[in-house]
C-alpha cells in the first residue's frame, strides 16, 4: 500500500468514526427525548388522575372518583401480570421478580421502552423486545387514557353551571388526552421496531420515513397531533352521548356492530390487525382473536368498542381509514343531538360553541394527517391506506 492509499484510507476511517459517534449521539438524544415525553406525560397523567378523584371525592361525585381511581390502578395490574408471565420460566427469578415489582411501580412501560430503544432486550423472553412494549402501551391506553378521559370528561358534564368546575378537573382531562395520544403514537409497531434509527424490513411498516430521524419525529408529530384532537372529539362524543340519554348501551351496541363488520371485511381481505401484524396472517388471526379481544373488553369494562372506534388503526397498511371517517361523522351527529338534549335541560355548554370547537378538532386532526403522509416513504402505495 503507498503512502497516498495510507493517508486516504486513515482519513476514510476517521470520517467513519465521525458518523458512528455521531449516530450513536443521536441515538442516546432520541433515548433522552423519549424518557422525559414517558415521565412527564404517563407519570403526570397518573399524578392529575389521583388529584381529580380527590376533587371528585371531595365534592361527593364517589362513583367518578373511584371509577378514576380504578382504571388507573387496573392499567399497572395488568401490567404488573403481563410482566410476569413475559418473563417466563426460561428467566432468572430476580429479573422475573424484580420487573414485575417495578411494573407494581407504574414502571412497566419506561422499562421496556428502554429495553427497545437501547436494544438491549433480555433473552428468554416469551415475546420480543417490540411486542411486550407494543402491549404494555396498549394495555395502558386500554385500560387508563381512554376510560379515564371519559369519565372524567362526563365528570365535568354533569355540571351544569361552569363556575362549579375546578382547573384540576379540567387538566385532568387534557392530560389524559395528550398522553393517550402520545402512547398510542409512540406505541406503534412500525415506530418501534424502526427503532429510529433504520428503516425496518418488513413490508407491512413500508410506510416509515425514510428521511432520516427527523423525517421520522416529524411523522410521529403528525400522528400525534391526529390522535390528541381525534381522541379529544371521540371521548366527549362518548360522554356526552351518555349524559344525554342515561345511557350508552345504544352506542356500544353500534360500535359492537360496526367492530364486528370490520372483522369480517379484514379477514375477508386476509389483512392482519394492529395486534397481531407481527404475527402470520391465519384464520384465527383474523377472525378469532379480535373477536376474543373484543368479549373480553365488553366483559371487563365495556371499553373495546370504544378503543377500536377511537383508533381502528395504526395507520398502515391494513388501515381503514374510511372507518375513521365515517367515525368522525358519526361522532360529529352524537354530538349534535346528544348536545341538543343537554342545551335544553339548561347545561352551560352552547350548541354553537361546542360545534365550533369540534370543528377545530377536526381541522387540527386533519392537519396531523397532512404532515404524516407527507413523510411518508415515496416509494410507499398510498392506495392502500384507503382500502
């Protein structure tokens, strides 16, 4: 080798250098990033619900103040459960017994989220690094944002004059919202298992920027703001529906219908749901566990229909994005009959302004969807959002 080949490939390792320490830089500012937007939404979405049952107790509203307090300790057993049987027989019984401790801490989510974004997951594990965050966070939207965000948007119904109303009640609600939609954003396999760092292999996640990391963040944006104002008109739909009427057996019933119809047209397509996408496409699948998932959630809280209406995707490519607009327009006539009854029993919310911020809502989740399909991957076949 001469001295020239010499100097050209010392000057070609050190612009290596200079690209690894600065991706691996990157990695650990994503890393960062990622555990202060965990702490200071999940953990102080927990801390507002506790203050908001307290207010709740206080003004003598128990079943909102104990319906708070129970989904919120439901999530992290749950969790706490899923732990221990993740970390199976094939693991050392400190690490079962101490993860599983920790998830009893509220702890489940942040730790493995870690696991996945420092890629360094434990061996022997029943599920991967990927699926046990993926379930962890939708075992926190399911059983947490989702319910708590109604109920306590229903608690700030029930009020009909809104002096009676406290800010904590009202944080309560917007913190609730914002951390559903950052969970269910950063909960999203094709995010996760990019690992925002690398486009991932698997066609099903082919709509993943490939813009580098800011074309990923500026998708996860996008999304995110979609699924805070999409969350936002579902759940006081949800809630106002019920305070209307005294009941939303109706619309469980509907939104059971509708969940059973997009069943049988996805397995018709031999397409995989969100829950099972990492799975390989099979009958059971397709037509047995969404419809175990959805008893189950009926049995338990009633909340299935509710999170798949809220968010029947993950916006990819087994998406039905017709189903989520024909759930804004179904959303948008609840709230006006449902909001028509309150008005006339002399509740302190207007017809007119409560459509106008509907509006907004609609406005600002169409804008989310703009800026997530505009960094999108090019060579991507949008047709297929629109199955």
């Amino acid at each position: 080798m001469t001295e020239e080949q010499k100097e050209g490939f010392k000057l070609f390792l050190i612009n290596v250098a200079i690209r690894n320490r600065s991706a691996k830089k990157m990695a650990w500012v994503t890393v960062a990033w990622k555990l202060d937007m965990t702490l200071s939404l999940g953990y102080f979405d927990v801390l507002t619900d506790l203050l908001v049952a307290k207010s709740y107790y206080d003004a003598g509203d128990l079943s909102t103040a104990y319906a708070t307090v129970g989904f919120a300790v439901l999530a992290i057993a749950l969790q706490a459960v899923a732990t221990f049987f993740n970390y199976g027989k094939k693991s050392k019984k400190r690490d079962r017994y101490g993860r599983t401790f920790l998830a009893l801490l509220g702890l489940a989510p942040l730790m493995e989220g870690v696991s996945v974004w420092t890629d360094k997951v434990d061996e022997g594990l029943m599920l991967t690094g990927p699926q046990i965050y993926a379930s962890m966070k939708s075992l926190e939207i399911a059983f947490e944002s989702i319910p708590e965000s109604i109920i306590q948007i229903g608690g700030l119904l029930k009020h009909k004059d809104y002096s009676d109303i406290k800010m904590i009640q009202i944080i309560g609600v917007i913190s609730s919202i914002v951390a559903g939609a950052f969970i269910m954003t950063d909960g999203n396999p094709g995010f996760i298992t990019s690992k925002y760092l690398k486009t991932p292999t698997n066609p099903y996640y082919g709509w993943i920027s490939k813009k580098g990391m800011m074309g990923k963040k500026r998708q996860m944006f996008g999304m995110f703001l979609f699924n805070a104002c999409y969350f936002s008109q579902f759940d006081f739909a949800m809630s106002l529906f019920t305070q209307a009427f005294g009941s939303g057996t109706p619309l469980f019933l509907l939104l059971g219908v509708e969940f059973c119809a997009v069943c049988a047209y996805m397995g018709w397509k031999g397409e995989l749901f969100g829950f099972s996408m990492i799975s390989q496409t099979s009958a059971f699948n397709n037509y047995i566990v969404p419809f175990i998932v959805w008893a189950l959630y009926y049995m338990l809280v009633c909340a299935v229909p509710m999170l798949i209406a809220a968010h029947p995707t993950e916006l990819g490519p087994e998406v039905l994005v017709s189903t989520i607009v024909w759930r804004l327009l179904t959303n948008g006539g609840n709230v006006y009959v449902a909001l028509g009854e309150l008005v006339k029993k002399g509740h302190y919310l207007s017809l007119e302004t409560r459509m106008t911020g509907y509006g907004v809502s609609l406005g600002l989740a169409a804008v989310g969807l703009v800026i997530f399909f505009k960094n999108c991957d090019p060579t991507f076949d949008r047709s297929l959002f629109w199955r």
